[in-house]
C-alpha cells in the first residue's frame, strides 16, 4: 500500500492518467515527482500547482532515492527505456499507476467505485462524481479527462466513495477491486492487445469476478447495460457470481421514459422524477442513467441527482464546444471508434439541426483498428454532410500494421459505401488548413480523434478569431 512520505516516480506524468493519479499520491501523503517528453500538457498545471515536479526529458538520474517508479504500460511495451534499465539495474520496484491508483481506492473507510466499457468511460464517470458531489457524498474522483469544475482529471474528497475510470486496455482495470461498478458497452477494441473479442469478453469477466465488496452496496453490485450484445454475453458469462446485477436502458430492470430532445439538451423521466441535461444523444441518456442508478444506490438523495444533472457541464474533449460564432461552430470529441463517431455525429445533429452542414473531420487512432474495423468505419459518417481524414495517428503500431491501410483507404470507403463527400488532407495542420479555406457560414464542424485531433479543433477556433477562416 501507498505510504506516507514514500518516494515515488511517475514516468510519462504528463498524461491525464498518470498527472491524475500523482496528485491523489501527493494528497495522500507520497513525496512524488516525475519526468515527460511530452511536457507541459493540460493535466500538468494542476501538478505545478501542488508543488509536484514535472520533469522535461527522461534521465536515470531522476531516480536518486526513489523507492518505486510509476509507468503508464504502454511505456514499458515501448521497449529500452533509460530509467527503466536503471531502475532494473537498481532494483527499484517498477509498477503501473493503475496499480497504485488501486492501492489508494482500496484504503481502508473507501468504498471503490468503477465505471469501464469500451465507450463512453469518461463522460459517465466524471456525471457520476459530479453527481455524488452534488449529494453531499464528498467522493474522490479519477477520470481519463479534463474536468472544468475541477481544474483537474482528478476530485480530491474525504468522503468514502472512491470512483476510477477504469480501462480495459492492458487488462489496466484489473487493477481495481471495486464493490460497485458500471459497464456502459463491451465490443471489440485495441487489437494490438485484444487478439478477438472472445479476449474481451474474458477480460470484463475477470474485472467483474474480481470485485470487491461492502455493506454500503450490500455486497458488491454492477449495473450494466441492457440491449448491447457484448453486455449481454458478458451477463451471460457470469453465471454464479455472487453481486448483484441490474441491466439498465431500453429492454433492462430501469429504463428512462419520455425522452424529449432540443438543441439545448435533454430531458427524460428516470424513478418517477424528471430529469435534465445539457448533454445531447442517445449515448448520453444511457450514460446518466447508469450514474444516477449507481448514485441512489449509495443513497443519494433523488432531488440532488435532479440537481446535479441539470447542472453537470461535461467533460473535455466530449462534444467540447470550442466555439460558437455567428458563422461557424466547432466540437472536439474524443470518439476514434465507429460506435463513438455514430454517437458523436448524432449528438451533434441534435445540437446543430438538419439544416446545417455538418462536417466530420477525423483523425483515425491507430493504423491497427482502422484497418480491422474499416467496414464499420466506412458507414459511421451517414449524419455528416462532408468527411474529412487527416494522417492516423500510429501510436502503438508496428510498421507491419502501419503498412495495413491509410487515410485514403478511409475516405475511399466512407465515400463509397455512405455517399458522402470524404477527402484524406494529411497531417493535422494540412487538414487544419483545408476546412478553414473551405468552411462556409453557417456551418458546423464536429472533430473527432484520440491523438493529435484537438489541435485540427483549437487551430479552426484561432483562425475564426483571426479571420483565416470563413
């Protein structure tokens, strides 16, 4: 377990993850600092702010007096790494920060919270913090992004509700031994891990087999999606496990009724209250709905979860707006899976209308799932008006999978199989470049990427200040 006064040393601390999880080490106590290449980035400020070191460049001397260093998994999948073979030589325990995140949620008076699936972690994660918040439950909060009321990835409370985003890359979430847990959708994902989506299912099996338990949930209880496929064989695959098991959503145990949905947000009727949100989709009454069960669950009072939704603001780089002038109007979302784009590109329909065009500017993640789930992305578009593919960000491919496919392979498939105008534009500032000379007023720009795609959304934002584009 995480002691006080503990030296530890986070490799890769500039990712919302890894930048999370050493502040929660700093406010329990940790003497933490750390090292990047990719230095400063959105989560670090919070880490200045603590006083927690944040190192450019990798170097062995950072370990002097270190008595654990912290990785992100895919660091150690990277191959020779400095501080890795120094630390090895050195005999320094090397572990993940999900681990450690682990050891913080399991302290003792914490009842450990989890939220995974393969889509929409994030956003129900940080909705249901923001929720508990708002019913005086004070929990401690980690989530895979940016959270604007907190300034951080990262809630610090002092109250027994310790809630993760867990990730089933990597098996990470394994890591966590929650009592209670949401799982928002499973499907196939991360093919540079996963070998097929039997792999998957046993994954989730085993996060879900390896929960804890506390008498606050009466044992252990995971509310899961009904009508997904993967939910459903996961369900299946649980035959004797002893928690407790609620399927929400259209055909499960608690479902929202009379949904109602404007440009402004969303409303439905969840436990005979009406509820309201400035998200917008179908994805997102699923997402609220898995939070507000799980909330009343640990007794939360119905009047401040009505509260809470109406007021949760949502999380960055999730149907962020970036800007909204009497021209053009921009989001940045996070979705690099055909399942996400579908969701995305109708939640900003809902938002925008019919009447608007709507551009899809995307950036593939990974040469490895485009190529794997090409035909699913070749008919994710249908909602957008004009597609536009920048260069996929390889990530962690080999050069075996970067040979698989391209960006023009994309645009090629979208435009043949949904009948919409797609184009391949190259890197991020060409791309940036392209929709800011062909932007038209009036329209309506929606990104959507995993890796370098936020600057296509923020490069858009600078131009309409300066004029650059239209």
């Amino acid at each position: 377990m995480v002691q006080s006064g503990e030296r530890i040393h986070v490799i890769g601390i500039a990712g919302s993850g890894a930048a999370g999880t050493a502040l929660l080490l700093d406010h329990a106590g940790a003497v933490v600092d750390g090292c990047d290449l990719d230095t400063p980035s959105p989560y670090t400020p919070p880490l200045a702010a603590a006083g927690v070191s944040v190192i450019a460049g990798h170097d062995p001397a950072h370990l002097e007096g270190v008595e654990r260093v912290a990785i992100s998994p895919a660091i150690r999948a990277a191959g020779d790494h400095p501080e890795l073979a120094a630390a090895a030589r050195l005999g320094i325990p090397v572990v993940s920060w999900q681990s450690l995140l682990g050891e913080l949620q399991a302290a003792n008076g914490r009842i450990g919270l989890a939220v995974t699936g393969t889509h929409g972690k994030s956003t129900t994660t940080a909705l249901l913090g923001h929720l508990l918040v708002n019913a005086g439950l004070d929990p401690t909060v980690e989530v895979g992004a940016f959270i604007g009321e907190w300034g951080s990835s990262v809630r610090l409370g002092s109250g027994a509700p310790f809630l993760v985003e867990a990730d089933e890359f990597g098996d990470n979430f394994l890591n966590y031994q929650p009592a209670g847990a949401i799982v928002t959708n499973v499907e196939m994902d991360h093919p540079d891990h996963f070998a097929n989506r039997d792999a998957v299912l046993d994954s989730f099996e085993r996060f879900v087999r390896g929960m804890g338990s506390h008498p606050a949930l009466n044992g252990r209880r995971l509310v899961i999606a009904a009508g997904d496929p993967g939910a459903d064989d996961l369900v299946r695959l649980l035959v004797g496990w002893d928690g407790r098991i609620i399927r929400y959503g259209p055909g499960g145990d608690i479902q929202a009724t009379d949904v109602e949905t404007t440009p402004s947000g969303t409303s439905f009727t969840l436990f005979d209250y009406r509820f309201s949100m400035s998200l917008a989709g179908a994805h997102n009454v699923m997402n609220a709905t898995a939070a507000v069960v799980m909330a009343r669950a640990l007794g939360a009072d119905m009047d401040a979860l009505a509260r809470g939704l109406a007021s949760f603001a949502g999380a960055g780089r999730r149907m962020e707006l970036i800007a909204d002038t009497a021209a053009v109007t921009i989001y940045d979302d996070y979705g690099h899976h055909p399942t996400e784009v579908r969701a995305a590109l109708a939640a900003a329909r809902q938002r925008v209308g019919r009447d608007r065009r709507l551009w899809a500017v995307f950036e593939p993640h990974m040469y490895s799932r485009t190529a794997l789930l090409m035909d699913d992305f070749s008919t994710a578009f249908a909602d957008a008006d004009e597609v536009v593919v920048a260069d996929i960000f390889a990530s962690r491919d080999s050069a075996e999978a970067m040979a698989a496919t391209s960006a023009e392979q994309l645009a090629d498939a979208i435009e043949r199989r949904s009948a919409v105008p797609a184009i391949a534009t190259g890197d991020v500032d060409a791309t940036t470049t392209y929709v800011a000379e062909h932007l038209g007023v009036g329209d309506a720009v929606l990104v959507m990427g995993a890796g370098k795609s936020y600057r296509i959304a923020r490069g858009l934002a600078d131009r309409l200040v300066t004029g650059e584009a239209r």
